[in-house]
C-alpha cells in the first residue's frame, strides 16, 4: 500500500499547527494524518507559542489533538483550556473567526469547548461541557456515526461528502456533551451538531454504542460558520483500511477519517 | 488561611461516580446505602483572599455547567468539622499527589501569584442506613488504603 | 545531615544477621561476611550510605542471584536418581539457547534494560517485561502503575533510548468470589485488588500514550494475598542508537521526577516474603505525566546526540543506575545536588529511593548548556549531580564531605554465589476416566466453559485501556467482523506507519502463561507456554522464522528445594524449545521469594512462567483476524487432538480428576507453524484462532460470535490420537498445535497441498443461520447453539 501513497504535487503546501503539551499523545498520527493529504505541519509546544504570541495566525490550520493535557488533573482539558485562553485568547479567536480551519479531536475538543471557543467563538465564554461517562468507565471502542446534513450538505466544512453513517473508534472517560436547554435547542436549529452516535443503520442506538450518554447523542458540533470543528471520536486513527477492525474503507486502501482531513485542505485550496 | 474547596454536581445532572459508588458499596456486600454525592475537595492553604479563593473555584476546579463549589474557610484544621453520614479520604503527607502540582501550576495561569500548598481529597456523603461501623468498613474496603490514605468519618 | 558509622568489623555472625534484618538489607550471613572482610581489608568501618549501596547492588531483585547462583539438581524419575549441578542456570539454559542459535538479527540481548531485535534497515525493536508484584498487593493501584511507568522506563534506557510503541499487561488474581472472611488481615480482597490493578494500568498507560494491546488475566485462589502483575513495553529504536558508551569526564544528569521517600527499600523488599506489617515506604505513586514529558524531550536530546548513554531509575534508584552507568569508569556524585521533594532526607535515603520518573544520563561536558535549555523548554527538570571519573570507585559526598567510596569490582562482582539445592520427583499421572455427558449437558458445558473467570471476555478491562492510541493498532485485542461483536485476539500488531515513514513492516506481540499446567508439570507448563506465545503469533500473520521470546518467572521461595527444582525444570524447558524451535529468548527477568504468611502459616505462590513473544511482520496486509468471514467457507483444524485433559478448564469446573497435561511435538509443531505462515502469505488464510483454554469448541465458538456467523462441525472427522476418545474429551482437550482454520471453497485444494503429510482434517463450514451446529453420529449426539447466546455466555462473567 505504501507505494499507493502519492503526495498531491504542484500544490501550495499548507501549514498546520499541532498544539501540543504535556500529556499530549495522539499528536504524531494526527500530523501523519494531514500529511498524507499534502500538508506541512508542525508540532508545536505551547510554551514555544506563549513565548512568541503571533506565530500561530502564520499557520493555516489550527489543530488540537488528543492525549490528557496536563494529566486531565482537576477535569479533562481543564488546564489547557485556561492557559490557551489566558495566554493566547484573542489570536486564537482571531485565527476562528478568520474562517480558517480549527479541529479539536478528544481532548482537543474537551479544550476547545471549555475555553468557549465552540460553540460559539464570538461569545468565547464556557456553555456547554464534556462531562463523565454515563458508564463512569473510560471507553475504548469503534463506534458508529451519523453525519447530520442540512439540504443535503454539511455546515461544517471537514466532513463534505462524508457517507450517512461512517465509523471511528473512541477513546475517553469524559465525552459527554451537555449543555442546558438553551444552547442545545440553538446549536440544533443552527444545525451545529456534526456527528451523533447511532447503530449501523444510522438510527438511536444505547450503551455502548452511544459510549458515554451524550444529550441527543452528540458526538461532535461546529461553529454556525462551520470551520471549527470539535468531536470525541478519532478520525486521524481512521486514515488506512487497515485501521478498521472489519478493514473497511474506500478506494482500497484509505479510511473516511482521512477524507475529514482531505476536506479541510481542500477548503483552502 | 486554609481554604477547602468543594465541588459538587449541580442538581439536574448525573453524578456518575457517585451512582458506581453505590454499586461498589453493595459489591463489597454492604446493603442500606441509597445513595452517595461525590465531592472532589481542594484544600488550598497559603496567601489567597477569599476573592482570589472563589475566582479560583469558579474559573479552575468547577465545570460552569455541571457543577456547584461551595468554600469553607479555617483558621487551622482542629476547626474543621466532619459531616455527618460521609466519608472523606486525604492522602498521608508525604505521598504524592499529582493533582495537586497541576493544580499550583493552573493557579498561577490564572495570575495568582500568592505561594500556596494544594492537597486534594475526596468525599462521599452517603444516605440510606448508616451506622459507625458501616462507614468504616466502607472506607477501608474501597475507599482508602490506609496504607497512603487517611479517612475521616465522624 | 545524618550519615552512620555502622560497627561491622567486629560483630559476630549472629549480630551480622541481626543487622542484616534490622536494616532490611536482605543480606544473607556469606553476603555480610563478604562484606565485612572487604571493610576489614581497608581498615575501616561502612557508613550507612555504603551498607546500603551494597544491599541494593547486591539484592535478588539487580543481581538475580538464585538464576545465577550455583544449584546442585537432582531428578527422580522411574525410580532412578540423577544429579546435575549448574554454576550459573541462566546461562546454561535459556542464554545458552540463544547463544546457540546465534541469530544474526539479534542485536542486544541479556545486557541492556530490553532486548533488541532487527525491524528494518534502520531500526530495530526493542521489548522488555517487568513484573510489580508484591508493590501491587499493598496499594494495587499505585502498584501497577508503577510497574508500567518502570518497565516503559526500560524502553526508554535501552541503548540510547527507544521511542515506546506498546504495552502489554499479564495479572494473575486470587478469585473474584473470595469470601471476606477468607481474606487474610491487613491484605486487600483479590477483586479489590483485580480493579485496582487494572486502573492504575489504565491511567499511566493512557496518559502517557502508549496503547496497551496484549495480555492475560489468570484467577487462583494461589494467587489471593501474593498477586502478580506483569507489565510490558515495546518500542522502536534507530539501530546507531543501541549502545551506550561512557567516557570518563561525562558529567551524570538526573532528569525527571524528584527524590522523595517513596520506594525506599523496594529493591531489597522484593525478596521477602509479605506479611501484614510489611514496610510502608516501599510503596510508589507514580505521575505518568511527568515521565511523558521526559518521554517527549529525551528523544529529541538523543536524536541531537546530546548525551552518550542512558539508564532509569527503577529498583535500588540512583545507587543502581548509576552505579550500572558507571561500572566501567568510576564516579563521583554530589548528593545534596539531587532535587528533593521535601526536606529531611538523610544521604542514604537520597542514594537508594525509589521515586519513579527519574532517568540518569551521561553527558559530555560541552553538552551541557544545550542539554540542560532542552529539557527546561518544556518544563522538564533536569540536574547535574556529578561526574564519572577513571578511578573505577564509587565515590559519593554530601556538601563536600565523603560519605562512600567504594570499588566499582567489589560493588558489581563483589557478590558471593549461594549454592542452593534443588529436587524434583516424577509424579505418577493416570489418564481420568472418560468422561461421558449427554447433549444438553454438554451444550451447558460450552457455555460453562465460555463464561469461566479464566475463559470468559476480557472487555472490561480491554476497553479501559486506550489500546489505539497512535493510531497503530492494526490487529487489536477485541476483533470482530462489525463494531457490536468481538472475540479474543491471538495476538497484536503493530503497523507502525506514524515512526517509519512509508513502511510496509509491522511488529506482533503476543503471550503464553498457563499456571495450570505448572502444577502438574512446570515443564509441561514452559513447554505450552512457549509453545502458545509462539501459536499466537503465527495465527495473526507472524513467520515463525523472525521470532524473538522473552521469559518472566514468578515463583515462590528458593530456598525450598521442590520450588527450585520445579524452576530448574521450566529452565530446562525454555532450553530445549528455544532450541527446538530455533526461536531465541532476547531478555527476561524472574522474581522469586512470592511467597506470603497466614496465621504463622506459610503458603508459595504456584509457579507462573509467562513467555511474552516479539515477532516483525515482513509486509501488514498479510495479516489475519480470527473472527469467521464468509458463508460457505470450510473450516479446518490442523493438529492432532490428544486425550489431555489434565490442567484443563473443563477439569477444572467437571472437578475431572487425573489427566494428563498437554504435551507437544516440537518438530511437529514447528513444522505446522511454517506451514501456516506460508498459507497466510499465499491468501489461503480468511481466520485462524489457536486451540487453547478450553479447547477447539471454546475456540470455534469465539471465531463464529466474533464474526456474527454460524457453523456446521461433523465432529466424527477430528483428528484424534486415541479412538477411545469421549466426544467432551475430544471438543474440550486442551492439545497443543492446534489451529482452526478458515478457507475459501476455491483455495481448499491448494492449501490442502501445503499440509499434504500432517494431520488435519476439514471439519465443516461456515453457515448464515447464526447456530453453532455439532453433530457427531458416533456418540449419537447433535447440538445446535445460538451464538449470540455463546458470546452472552462469554460476555456476562467480568462486569463489574
């Protein structure tokens, strides 16, 4: 397969950010990710950011990956999420509401709604949060997801021409996604939600296929522009057929997580 | 001053901890617990005001929107009182507590820049028949190891 | 600061072993003699940092002295006596094989932190397992935390350093069902201590990234108050990277976590028996996010070749690793330098803690500004503490006064060797009498079998462990034809695409541990256990050709000479097999004295021998899962079935009395394995599962529920040895070099063709009506089961 792998020539190559810590760990298979679509990236620690304020709006995309910032010591995300926002917060608001690419991915995702960058980056304030697992367990499985598409396409811009369904594993002990009445009757209408846990037709499904009891079985939202993208789910563990425990995929050789990273180079181009 | 910082799930939502607790509690075959609330507690002693306390319980160790803090305030710990019906493990000084330098370290994020120690313990407040000996059979068969862990019940 | 004089040069034997004790040094009365006539030779008394220095350097746990000590052997067997005396076990058995064998892709073995075998041009792989057992039973969470954090340490020190891809994690409980009144004072109730095992595992090994994908659990009440808990890492190393080499003037670094109390004695404790007063301080809590930044930072310092050699701290802490650090050079250390947790430590106490995270490097001195600001870039602490220096002493001061110096000869090759005796009597096994059950007894039988705590589905803890983390997980240790059903892997691999850019090459780890057997015949009991690791492997892809052992003993005390003998006996074992199989041990470690106390009384743990196997995958896609693929297929099973019941499962829960335990061929099974490899990489193969704990039906069973489909088995057509066979003999028989096979109709000839001269045999096919049916005329009895009934029954038993 190896030799299938073909990098996109005459293109300009995008730069993408990685922002790691430490506890950071699904950092080198997401890097891996984005560059088997022909991007550049670069992972970088935070403390190098902190110290040159400006050097993350010079990137393209602004990734956060998965892994237990800081341990997840008080609660998962935490700590990241208070000094991104204390110490970088107005870039990296800047950098969302500048329409470019923005993914959080497990813990990323944890990050980036506890700072308040989803579900709305304009307010930037805390109103929704990944809580405990229902199962009060850390869950470690393939589970299948519904791609919700308002007339026939997605707001969210990483996950175009995604099949009804798609699989990908999960890896947390807190993916939980609540938010009071409010939010959650706006992000819906604005048709924020991006991924719901569902079974294999695409319809409700329980534990454990719904890993963690997510209200309306949210498993990852957008902004209402749809470039930030934040979810539970690891689609950069999803680039190989391989990857699949059925080694299901498409062209042959690639798994539709691949595609979600696809989808944001393309944007650019 | 000796701040003890309590987080609690706010009413309305799951208390998944709490809920397992109570399944554990019956597994080590002790019958009667109805209930049990988790409560993640910080103790944070050293030069912090009681603003700087509740800024650090708001905008560090809470969720905003699951969750409830609730400080108490000692002068030394002899002050301290043990509720009724609960139980409450503190790791033995000298055992690392991880939580506990994260926590230093997110403080200082916050631009508090007072020295303070950080201990972190949990407490279980339980309902349903409970009586002294229950409690502690409760504590040493699953909550604590008494080996780097001590428990307090009343 | 508080440094000792200790009066040793005129203290009488008996006071020698009393100091011994009171000391928790674990030096037996020869070592301290040896001791004192070294301090008699230079005319001085030890000071306490010394006495301790030596205990460490010298303790069961850094010396491994029983496996190297002298054992006189003596062997019972059809009323003959037969003496054999070993100088040095390990070197006459399971080192000997692999010097034998002499593989050439074999790059460090028996002499760094891990064993190291050839990946690629440019890399090789290493893997190291450790075992945490007596820290496990006292705090079972900070336990094997610890004992994860440590052996991915290993990883880390071997060579230059290693960049950890996997771990792997082997338990061995007392029954989850234990009454509490049956539960000794001051110890944990074995679930207690299942759990909290397991979550220490899960939360070091998931924070620091690292996916856990093999290992084993195995309940006895033998194991209630002495668990065992193996853990294990494998990892990926630039093959210009696997040799240290210290040069006088390096300066030493101390980088990590800091020096507290924690640990205190671990190394000497792990050579006492445990008993409800067992010492405090030897418990560790470990801070997986402190050794992952280390992790991050210290693969970049050696990629800028920062530093000229490498070691953890792990038992014995400072004094060992640099004392190993600096066996060749001499070295100087200033201990008040060593970043303290809190104040109050006395010399000694900073020498020989335990804390965990801590890693010490040899640094050239022009190094050191570069090395220091990269570790401080990303908050890693990082310290100078000393030199290593050309007077081959071991020199320590504190605030510039000597408070050690001794010689590194003495230190290291100082230690006496024990002679201890050994003894083992051939038992007189008989064949059980055959065991005759009805249909719907046996189909209750399957499900027992199924739902066993030693059969049964691993998924509560599996799926606690982030066991894709890295994305590189491509045959993982639940495997399913769709998301919602899942069987039991053989083994794992590892495709690791993210490191080696563009590589097709894939690493498998798999495991063979079965206690059982062992207390029948712990020779048996290697011969399986080898002999399953390798099955293991060679199941999901692996070539029997390009795999490398690891063995880990964990037995009781050996001083008793049945216990020794019956080690001798698993020794003689890994020889033959490894040498059999032409399949080299690369690393090992053992950890003996696993014994504990009861009311005065004194009980060992039975022996368990785990062989953990590292193999490389020439190409991924020739890999194969064992859930069943498609309707219409035939299934084989290749291998004879034996009449061996002894040590079985089904023994165990019919209360079967007799049997005997399974034997193997090594010729035979080396030749099925070759075989096997050779119909995987031809495409014949759709699934492979091996025959082991309760037998082909568990098996078969676990490859229909996996893959959601169902099976028509003629039972008459299996393979047996002993026509005599009952038909619950035959499906329950736990015979080795046994695979099930999955094939399309239209390769069927083919692979017919590659075991055209051994025995196997096509069993049935594979079905769409999702029922397990088994029909046998010859006993007169058919079943048909549902299998999502079977994967219930597998399912339902470890919830908690």
């Amino acid at each position: 397969m190896a030799k299938n792998i073909t990098m996109v020539k005459n293109m300009k190559k995008l730069k993408v950010i990685i922002i790691r810590t430490a506890g950071t760990n699904c950092d080198y298979e997401l890097q891996s990710a984005f560059e088997l679509c022909g991007a550049g990236v670069d992972r970088v620690h935070i403390n190098e950011l902190i110290s040159n304020k400006n050097k993350i709006l010079s990137y393209d995309i602004l990734a956060v990956p998965g892994g237990f910032s800081y341990g997840d010591d008080i609660a998962s995300g935490k700590i990241l999420s208070n000094e991104l926002k204390n110490k970088l917060g107005d870039n990296i608001k800047e950098f969302a509401l500048s329409k470019k690419p923005i993914i959080g991915i497990c813990n990323g995702f944890q990050v980036l709604v506890k700072m308040g960058l989803l579900p709305q980056p304009e307010e930037f304030e805390q109103i929704s949060t990944l809580s405990y697992n229902d199962s009060n367990k850390f869950e470690c499985r393939w589970v299948y997801l519904k791609t919700e598409r308002k007339n026939n396409n997605t707001l969210c811009l990483w996950t175009k021409d995604l099949p009804e369904v798609i699989s990908l594993p999960v890896a947390h002990g807190e993916g939980k996604f609540v938010a009071g009445e409010k939010v959650l009757a706006q992000i819906e209408k604005n048709s924020q939600i991006v991924f719901r846990y569902c079974d294999k037709n695409g319809m409700e499904a329980n534990y454990p296929l719904d890993p963690n009891g997510s209200l309306n079985a949210i498993a990852g939202i957008c902004n209402k522009q749809g470039n930030v993208f934040g979810l539970m789910p690891h689609p950069e563990r999803y680039i190989y057929s391989l990857q699949h425990p059925a080694r299901e995929g498409y062209d042959g050789i690639y798994g539709w997580g691949k595609k979600i990273f696809q989808n944001a180079i393309e944007y650019l181009k | 001053m000796i701040f003890e910082i309590e987080i609690k799930t706010k009413k309305g939502f799951s208390d998944p901890h709490g809920i397992h607790t109570v399944s554990e509690i019956e597994g080590i075959g002790i019958k009667g617990v109805k209930s049990v609330d988790y409560i993640a507690v910080y103790r944070i002693s050293g030069g912090i005001t009681v603003k700087q306390a509740e800024e650090i319980a708001f905008e560090l160790l809470s969720d905003k929107i699951t969750e409830d803090f609730c400080i108490k305030q000692y002068k030394t710990l002899e002050q301290k009182k043990i509720e009724n019906n609960s139980i409450e493990v503190w790791f033995k000084t000298g055992v690392t507590d991880t939580v506990s330098e994260s926590v230093s370290k997110a403080i200082k994020d916050l631009g508090i820049n007072e020295e303070v120690a950080v201990k972190t313990g949990k407490k279980y407040r339980l309902k349903g028949e409970l009586n002294t000996s229950k409690l502690k059979k409760i504590a040493t068969r699953l909550l604590a190891n008494t080996l780097i862990q001590e428990y307090l019940i009343k | 600061m508080n440094v000792n004089i200790i009066e040793i040069l005129n203290l009488k034997d008996k006071q020698l072993v009393e100091l011994s004790k009171t000391n928790v040094l674990s030096l037996s009365l020869v070592e301290m003699k040896e001791v004192q006539k070294y301090f008699k030779n230079i005319k001085r008394n030890p000071t306490d940092v010394e006495l301790e220095t030596i205990a460490q350097t010298w303790s069961e746990h850094c010396k491994h002295k029983t496996l190297t000590g002298n054992i006189e052997y003596c062997e019972e067997k059809n009323g003959k006596k037969i003496i054999k005396k070993y100088k040095n076990l390990l070197k006459e058995t399971i080192f000997k094989a692999t010097v034998e064998l002499n593989k050439k892709w074999c790059l460090s073995v028996f002499k760094d932190n891990a064993g190291v075998i050839d990946f690629d041009q440019k890399n090789g792989v290493a893997f190291k397992v450790e075992t945490h057992n007596h820290p496990s039973a006292l705090e079972p969470y900070g336990g094997s935390a610890t004992g994860i954090g440590g052996v991915i340490r290993d990883i880390l020190g071997v060579g230059l350093g290693a960049k950890p891809l996997a771990n792997t994690d082997v338990f061995c409980f007392g029954h989850p069902d234990t009454k509490f009144s049956e539960v000794p004072e001051g110890m944990h109730h074995p679930k207690r201590i299942a759990k909290g095992v397991v979550s220490g595992v899960r939360d070091y090994g998931n924070r620091m990234g690292i996916p856990t994908v093999n290992g084993a659990v195995f309940f006895d009440k033998g194991y209630m108050a002495n668990p065992l808990v193996y853990c294990g890492t494998m990892g990926i190393i630039p093959k210009n990277k696997t040799d240290k080499e210290v040069k006088s003037g390096d300066l030493v670094l101390v980088v990590g976590g800091r020096t507290g109390r924690d640990g205190i004695h671990g190394a000497t404790f792990s050579s006492v028996e445990l008993d409800k007063e067992s010492d405090v301080s030897a418990v560790q809590i470990g801070n997986p996010i402190v050794e992952k930044k280390v992790l991050d930072t210290m693969l970049k310092a050696r990629d800028l070749k920062l530093y000229r050699g490498v070691t953890d701290c792990g038992a014995g802490g400072l004094s060992s690793a640099v004392g190993e650090l600096g066996e060749k050079t001499g070295v100087i250390v200033e201990l008040e330098k060593v970043p303290l947790k809190y104040k109050g430590l006395n010399p000694w106490e900073i020498w020989i803690s335990e804390a965990q995270e801590r890693m010490v490097f040899a640094v050239p001195a022009k190094n050191k500004n570069k090395i220091l600001n990269l570790f401080k870039k990303e908050n890693v602490e990082a310290t100078f503490i000393g030199k290593f220096t050309n007077d081959n002493k071991l020199t320590l001061t504190y605030n510039g006064r000597q408070v050690a110096c001794m010689e590194m000869s003495f230190l290291h090759d100082g230690v006496p060797k024990p002679t201890r005796q050994a003894v083992w009597k051939e038992q007189n096994i008989k064949k059980q009498n055959p065991v005759k059950v009805s249909a719907s007894v046996l189909s209750s039988d399957m499900k027992n079998v199924l739902s066993d705590i030693n059969v049964c589905s691993r998924d509560y803890i599996i799926r606690q462990y982030d066991h894709e983390v890295q994305g590189q997980t491509v045959v993982k240790p639940l495997q399913g034809n769709s998301i919602t059903n899942s069987g039991p892997s053989d083994a794992a691999v590892i495709w690791p695409y993210t490191v080696v850019k563009n590589t097709k090459k894939a690493i498998v780890l798999s495991n063979g541990l079965n206690p059982e057997y062992g207390k029948i015949d712990t020779y048996k009991m290697a011969a399986s256990s080898i002999e399953e690791a390798v099955r293991n492997a060679v199941c999901v892809g692996a070539d029997p050709e390009k795999i490398s052992l690891l063995d880990n003993f964990c037995w009781g005390n050996p001083n008793k000479p049945e216990i020794l003998g019956s080690l001798v006996r698993a020794s003689q074992a890994c020889y033959d097999l490894s040498k059999g199989f032409d399949i080299p041990f690369i690393s090992g470690k053992d950890s003996l004295y696993n014994e504990y106390t009861i009311a005065g009384k004194t009980f060992s743990i039975p022996p368990a021998l785990l062989i953990s196997a590292m193999g490389v995958i020439e190409n991924v896609e020739y890999t194969v899962t064992m859930n069943l693929k498609d309707v219409g297929n035939y299934i084989y099973l290749i291998g004879v079935t034996k009449n061996e019941l002894g040590g079985s499962v089904y023994a165990k829960i019919k209360n079967i009395k007799g049997g005997f335990v399974p034997d193997l061929d090594v010729k035979i099974s080396k030749a099925l394995m070759k075989k096997i490899h050779f119909s995987v990489k031809s495409s014949f193969v759709e699934a492979c599962h091996d025959c082991s704990e309760g037998g082909f039906i568990t098996a078969l069973s676990e490859m229909a529920f996996a893959g959601e489909k169902g099976v028509n088995i003629d039972a008459d057509l299996i393979k047996v040895d002993d026509k005599k066979m009952t038909l619950a003999e035959v499906l329950f028989s736990e015979s080795n070099t046994r695979f099930i096979v999955e094939v399309k109709p239209e390769n069927s000839v083919n692979f017919e063709k590659i075991f055209k001269g051994h025995i196997f045999s096509k069993v049935g096919y594979v079905s769409d009506d999702k029922n397990l049916i088994l029909v046998s005329k010859k006993s007169k009895i058919s079943i048909k089961e549902n299998i999502i009934n079977l994967q219930k029954a597998w399912q339902k038993t470890l919830q908690w």
